[in-house]
C-alpha cells in the first residue's frame, strides 16, 4: 500500500492533477487552481504578442470570461519534461488535447529587454525569449475551477421529482 501512495505521489509531482471537461475543452489543473483552454483555437491561431493579450481578454470561452494571458511560471509548469513532441501531458480523460509542438506566448516580460518576452517550447518543453512583434500560439488561462452542469443527473432529479 506504501508503494503505490509513494508511485501515486510522484506522478502527481510529474504530471499534476489534471482533470480534462471534454464538454467545455478546458483542463483543470488542482495543484494551481488554474483552468486552461484547451479547444482547437490554441494549435491552429498564432497571434503577435499584444494581439495575444488582448485575445486572452476579450476571450468568452466555457461560459466565463476572465480569462488572461498566463505568466511565464504558470505556462512553464504544464509543459512535460519528460516527453517531447509534444512535451505535454496528454491523456483524453485527465490532460491536453490540443496541443501543438510549437513556441507559447506567456504574458511576462523579459526584464532586461522590454520589447522580448518569454515563450515555452512545446516540443521540448524548454524556455526562451523573442521579439513580441513575433507570432506564436496563445493558451489562455484563468483562476478556479469552472463548474459544468452535471448533465448526467438531469434524469435522477427528474425520476426522483415525479
């Protein structure tokens, strides 16, 4: 029983408690309390990095819309570095779908050079800085866990109302 909390326990450190809303294409993330959008927009829509603020803004998506741009550390710790091409943890029922093996915008600002920012590799999961006036793909981010309705308990409630 040791042994499989401890194994439980370190794929939890590798790979977070990912919990995938195939109805909402989000993928919630319980060690961050972050969700993240995971439709088909985040593979195919490279955006400058201004353009990918603003979308991240404007975004009502899954029936929210606080959603932002994340920071480097958020971004950084969703990619997989123990895979490549993509280094993501992708799984149908509890990780990312949509993922491309590509550069991510993060919203955070290289220090000693204003007009870069800092991106993850997802094809390796490493991190690097470019130009913002450069192109590159957008997930967008947002604080807590959105809350679906359980569909699957519409019957129940019914047969127990009747």
């Amino acid at each position: 029983m040791r042994a499989i909390l401890l194994i439980l326990i370190a794929v939890n450190l590798l790979f977070g408690a990912y919990t995938r809303n195939a109805t909402l294409d989000t993928v919630y993330d319980d060690e961050t309390n972050l969700t993240w959008q995971d439709d088909g927009n985040v593979s195919i829509n490279p955006k400058k990095w201004s353009d990918a603020i603003d979308y991240c803004e404007a975004l009502d998506f899954a029936g929210v819309q606080d959603w932002r741009l994340p920071n480097f550390n958020e971004l950084y710790m969703i990619a997989d570095r123990s895979t490549y091409g993509p280094a993501m943890h992708m799984d149908a029922t509890s990780g990312f779908q949509n993922v491309t093996s590509s550069y991510c915008w993060s919203s955070t600002t290289v220090a000693s050079v204003s007009y870069n920012a800092w991106r993850v590799y997802f094809y390796n999961g490493n991190d690097y800085w470019y130009g913002k006036t450069n192109s590159f793909y957008v997930r967008c981010v947002r604080s807590g866990q959105i809350a679906p309705l359980n569909t699957s308990l519409v019957p129940t409630l019914m047969y127990l109302l009747d």
